[in-house]
C-alpha cells in the first residue's frame, strides 16, 4: 500500500497508518513530519568576550520564522 499527500501547512505533522482487525484499529506505523522555510542567513553577528579565560557570548539577527526547529552553531 503506497499513497502520496500535500503537505501545505508549515509545522509539525503527524500521520499514521492502522488497520482493522476483529473490529479494533491497530497502529501498524506512521512518520512525523515538519515543513518550513530554509533559515535565513545570520545577519549583525556579535560576540563578546570578558578577560582572557572567559567564554564568548554571541548574539545574531536569524531572520524569518522558519517553522522548523532550527539550531544555529558559530565557528
């Protein structure tokens, strides 16, 4: 069994794949799924660091909402 879905909705969703069996639904498998935009690039990136042994503290313009969770990593 195959099927094909639009989805057309930013977010998390959710769909699932059951069976009937002696009149009760069985879960039999499914898939998460979230949609979004790319991220944008980082813009007016700033970090601070306080003393030689301090660690630095980095703040950064990420632009558009993207719906997903998006992690950013400075290097």
């Amino acid at each position: 069994v195959s099927t094909e879905f639009q989805v057309l909705t930013y977010g998390k969703h959710v769909f699932t794949c059951k069976i009937v069996c002696e009149y009760k639904k069985k879960l039999i498998c499914g898939i998460d799924i979230e949609s979004g935009t790319a991220p944008d690039e980082p813009r007016n990136v700033s970090c601070i660091q306080y003393g030689t042994e301090g660690h630095p503290t980095c703040t950064w313009d990420k632009g558009r909402l993207t719906y997903i969770n998006t992690i950013y990593v400075i290097q």
